[in-house]
C-alpha cells in the first residue's frame, strides 16, 4: 500500500487522543485529561463539546466527570483492546497456575482503581483462596497489581492517577497524600521489578489488615509495552504456606515470564 502523500489533521488526532483516553480510564475530569495529554483546557473544552454534540461522550452531574457514550459500545468491540488483553492473557494464565498451583488475576487501571477482568482461580484448585469475581476493584496504591501498575505506568498517567486519588475520600486511598509513601513504593517495586501489597494491606479496599486480613500475600508485575502499561497479573498466596522471600525465589520468575509472554501476543 502506498504512502498517502498528505497531511494530517492535527485537530482531529487530538480529538481521537482524548476519546481513546475517556474509553481507556471509563471517565476523567477536565483536569484529568489535560493532565494526561498536555493539550491547553480551552481546546479540549472545544473537542469535548464536539464529541458531546456528536454524541461520542457526555458529562456525569455527580462530578462534571466526561463519559464516553455507550452508543460507542458496539463500534468499540471490534477494537476492543481489553478483550484482546483477555484472549492473550488467558491461556498465560492458565499455564502460569498449572506451573506454580497458585491462583493469579488480571487487573486494568481504572484511574482510582485497579478491576479485575481475568482470573485463573477456578483452575488453580485452591478453594481457599478465592479470588475477583471480574468487576471486584482493587486498591490502587496498596494491592501488588495496583502498585506494579501505577510504578511502570506513563508519567502522565501516574500523576493524573495520584491527584485523583488525592481527591478521594476513601480512607484506603489516604496514602496519596503521603509523598514519602508513593516515592518508597515507587522505589521498591521498579527495584525488584515486581509489586509486594502494602504490608497492612489484607484484602479490604479500605480497611487495615487488623480490620479485614484474608491471611494471603500477593506479587504482581505490570505488562509492558514499550512504556504502555494496559495492565497487571499477580500471584496470591497463603501467608502460612510462604513467606515474601520464598515467595520470591518460587513466584517471581515464572511471573515475569508470564507477563513478558501476554506482552508478546500483543
């Protein structure tokens, strides 16, 4: 195919750039996306009333947060990215638990949160530790595939990522406010090349292991594209059976190789 001898409208990749981003976090404010594409908020301000008059997105009342239209849904399944992630993943997953008998998921950021959108629990034939369902939302800054994410991910997206945490509420996601926090966790985890929880993290979104502890332990690593993060898997495991440097010695190659495989088939 030959080379279209053109050029191309910058407007209209603009435009594009901001409806990917609305289709990849699920919602993001004005300051969100200027945040993650440096674009001025008088322009963007122009595309996403060009995209709501187009029915492309809409604003949510709760928090001027834009959405992008679900009419988009159908268009977008045949460049599902996430679907792809999935079908990739699967079979990796699969050989992964087959390999280390410990059961694994696959997160997607979701700006505040991590989701859970594959998991190889049913497989792994360890009924007592369960995990997702597919929709469950991780911690962000206190899970292993929230903080393999948020310390691999684009500078851009980190930060827009820290400063809506910084705005919530939730007393799980008190820790954006702590600069010394993100920084030795950001730290450790590029380190190692891998993500430990939070060693007060048990399972609760938003409770202390005293709270809520589901006596596991968690590594994840981030899947990596260039400098593209679309996402993480982890390893869980019971805290009676391994401690974190066994865990290491057993888990973490076999991880890395998995994610590096998913990488691949992308």
């Amino acid at each position: 195919m030959s080379k279209l001898q053109v050029k191309s409208i910058n407007a209209l990749e603009r435009g594009l750039k901001v409806l990917q981003i609305l289709q990849t976090t699920g919602a993001a404010s004005l300051a969100d996306l200027h945040r993650m594409t440096g674009i001025p908020k008088a322009s963007l301000l122009r595309i996403l009333k060009t995209l709501m008059e187009q029915g492309m997105t809409w604003q949510r009342m709760a928090d001027n947060a834009y959405v992008p239209s679900y009419s988009l849904t159908e268009l977008a399944r045949r460049i599902d990215h996430e679907n792809a992630l999935v079908e990739a993943a699967s079979p990796v997953l699969q050989a992964l638990s087959d390999a280390v008998q410990w059961p694994s998921v696959l997160a997607v950021p979701r700006l505040t949160h991590m989701e859970v959108i594959e998991t190889n629990a049913s497989r792994a034939g360890i009924d007592n530790v369960p995990l997702g369902p597919v929709g469950f939302q991780i911690n962000m800054l206190r899970s292993a595939s929230g903080r393999a994410f948020i310390a691999f991910c684009e500078d851009a997206v980190r930060e827009a990522t820290l400063e809506r945490l910084r705005l919530s509420g939730r007393p799980g996601d008190r820790w954006a406010h702590a600069p010394e926090y993100i920084e030795k966790l950001l730290s450790e985890t590029r380190d190692q090349g891998f993500a430990f929880r939070d060693p007060d993290f048990g399972g609760s979104f938003d409770q202390s292991r005293m709270g809520e502890d589901d006596k596991r332990d968690s590594m994840g690593v981030p899947i990596r594209l260039g400098n593209h993060v679309p996402g993480a898997i982890n390893i869980t495991w019971s805290r009676r059976v391994f401690t974190r440097e066994k865990a290491v010695q057993v888990f973490a190659a076999p991880l890395l190789d998995a994610a590096e495989q998913i990488a691949r088939k992308l």
